[in-house]
C-alpha cells in the first residue's frame, strides 16, 4: 500500500496462533485520504464499521457506508477513499501468509 | 449450535469464489437470548457490531461490547449471550471447509 494514508491495527493474527486468517481494523482518518489501487495475490473481506467511503476499482468507484461489505478477489485491483466527516473505519480479513 | 436462538447472515462465502474464509453476521435478537456452549474443530475471529452480551466460556463468562473482538481457537468450547435492550450483532469468520 505504498502511499496509503491509513493505519492498520491487528486485532488476531499469528501471534494469536491463529492458523489461517488474520482480522485487522483499517483507519482513513479524514476525508480525501485515500488507500490508491493496488493489488495482492490474496483476498480481503472486508466490512464497513465507521464513517463514509468509496470502494475504489478500475471499473468504478462505488460509495460504501456502514453496514456494507466487499469482497476484492487475489488478484484484484482496489483502493479506498474517505469521503465523509469522521474517519472511515472497516474490518479487514486477510489469509495468513503462510 | 444446536438450540441457538441466533440467526446468521452469510456475507462472503465459497459463492463468490472466495477460497480461504467465510464472513457471517450473526444476531441474537433479544436479551436472554444465546448460542449456548459449543466447540467446533475450527477457529472463529469475531467482532463485535451492535448491542451488549456476554462471550461464555468454562473457565468464565465475560461482557463484549461495540467494537470488542474475540478469538475462538479450533476446539475451544465457546457460546455468546444477548445482555441488552438491543440486538446483539456481531462479524464471526470462519475458515471454508476444504
């Protein structure tokens, strides 16, 4: 994520002796900051939990609020943008690298 | 889960391709209401959405709340609790059985 303005906080992953995935909290903390398109050879799942964003993809950008969830296939290209007041906030899963 | 009073929303599973993990939503609806004492020989990564309950455990009940998350390992005996006015709602991923 080269240039992301975001922080990640691990909430269960290795350390936990979890064996297969790993669950983290994304933070975008003000509006116009942005994770640019990247892409990973692994998936997210991915749920809303705070504030107001787009789900940024080379096939267009879509709004997403709380309460929404996106899935980004190995592979795929994604970014995500603040577009509201507070900091936007979502759970992000990923595979654990093994 | 035999005689949960739960319902489970399935987010992200094997029908969109996803290969590794599955993410649900699951609700208790009302207070009293729970998932009694189960375990199951995978690992669940939960996160805490809406509402107030209890995580059960045999060595000791605890209180979760919005934003609280838990780590079930494979085999550990877990179930959850509806303590509020409110639904108790909250993300549970699992691995996909291969």
């Amino acid at each position: 994520m080269a240039d992301a303005q975001a922080t990640i906080r691990w909430l269960i992953a290795e350390k936990d002796k979890a064996p297969n995935f790993a669950m983290r909290v994304i933070e975008i903390a003000s509006r116009g900051e942005r994770i640019p398109l990247h892409a990973h050879d692994y998936e997210h799942e991915i749920f809303i939990l705070d504030g107001a964003g787009m789900a940024l993809h080379p096939d267009g950008d879509r709004p997403v609020r709380v309460g929404d969830f996106v899935y980004v296939a190995p592979g795929e290209k994604h970014g995500f943008l603040n577009t509201g007041d507070e900091p936007f906030r979502f759970i992000c899963v990923i595979p654990i690298q093994k």
